[in-house]
C-alpha cells in the first residue's frame, strides 16, 4: 500500500509539473511572432517586394515560460532566401529552446497586361500595369520597370493580366533596321544596321552595318537602338 501512494505522488507530482511548464497560448504565440520576426529582419528582399512570414503550428504541450528577457532567434540560412525556414528560439535564461517552421512568401512588382494584346503590336503606357506575383509561384523572368516594355514589340499574344515575360517582346528584333550608336572617347557616331538576334534593354545583341556589312555586337539601350563602345 505505501508503494501504490508513493507512486500516486510521484505521478500525480510529474503530471501538475508538466501542466504547469506547458506553454500558454499567449506563449505559443509570442513564440511564433518572434520566429517570424526573424525571417523578415534577415532577409535580403528585393525592391519593391511584399513580405509575408506565417510560423507553423506549436504543440502547446511544448515547455515554454515567460521569458524575462527577449527571446533569442537563430537560423542557418542567413538570407532566409527560401520558402521554408525553420527557426531556433531560445530563452537561455530558463533553459529552454524551439524549432519553430516559417513559411515564407515574397511577392514581386512585375509587369502585365491591361487588356488582350496582339502579336506585333507596339507595347504602349496604357497597355500595362503593375501586378503583385508570388515569386514561388513565377519562375520565370519579368519585367520590373515599365520603361523596359513600353515601345517593344510583342512576339506572341497576351491575355488581360497575363505577366509580360523577357520571351515575349523584343525591343530589338531579328531581321529588322536599327541604329547603331558607336561611342568613343565621348564621341558618338550613328549609323543604320540590321538586328541579327532579339533582345531587350541591356541585352547584348549581334547587329550587322549595312554600309560596311560588318557584323559586330553591341548592347540593347533602346527601341531599335543599339550601342557599341570602342
């Protein structure tokens, strides 16, 4: 008989303690603030992008304690440049420590379409706008500024709202008449030449001179312009 009450006591002492040590809602969620606190205090985000940082579900069965200094957080990614990210948060004074997941979402600034545009049309201003996309959902390449599509050429159809990729326009086109600007010294001499590739602003393109038919290569820097520096 005094073996069974000893064994209530030590159970009945370990259960009490595990309730008292179990983390509190308002724990659990301090936690997690601080997790994602992390996530978007380290993070080398791009200009003009959305940041959305949502920490995992936490046991609330975990040991925590209100910490009398703030918590402390640490990850192995120092960019945090990836959707997952799991989060050390630690109170040191109390001894205890979390891995808490975060999900991160950046979302980016890109160009799109107002309206259904034509293959071989001219981009005008308003035939863009700026849209918010997922940059995990978007792995191709778009456009950030509306100066690098405005006056391009379409390469095939856009529907309404569809992102204007690099594939899609070119500011130099294949086979048609551009003017090639050479700069020297401060000096700049135009000339007329044929595209011999696509390309957008800051592409290197491949041009031939149609006075010399010299074919050299040079960087995209306008609607059919390009630039060669001697």
């Amino acid at each position: 008989m005094l073996n069974g009450l000893l064994l209530f006591i030590v159970w009945h002492t370990f259960f009490f303690s595990a309730l008292t040590h179990a983390a509190t809602p308002e724990q659990i969620e301090n936690i997690q603030k601080a997790a994602q606190a992390h996530v978007l205090d380290t993070l080398d985000a791009p200009i003009g992008a959305e940041l959305t940082a949502t920490a995992g579900r936490i046991d609330s069965r975990v040991h925590a304690t209100d910490c009398i200094e703030p918590l402390q957080t640490s990850s192995s990614n120092a960019r945090n440049t990836s959707s997952n990210v799991t989060v050390l948060v630690e109170c040191p004074s109390d001894n205890w420590r979390l891995y808490v997941p975060v999900r991160l979402s950046i979302s980016l600034p890109l160009v799109a379409a107002t309206r259904p545009l034509a293959r071989g049309s001219i981009v005008t201003q308003g035939d863009v706008m700026m849209t918010m996309v997922d940059k995990n959902r978007f792995r191709r390449q778009g456009f950030t500024d509306f100066e690098q599509v405005v006056g391009s050429k379409l390469k095939r159809n856009v529907k309404l709202g569809d992102v204007i990729e690099r594939n899609d326009v070119c500011v130099v086109c294949r086979n048609e008449k551009v003017v090639i600007r050479a700069v020297k010294s401060g000096m700049t001499i135009s000339t007329k030449g044929t595209a011999l590739s696509d390309g957008s602003n800051g592409d290197q393109v491949r041009v031939k001179n149609d006075k010399s038919q010299r074919i050299i290569e040079g960087i995209v820097t306008g609607v059919a312009e390009i630039t060669v520096n001697f």
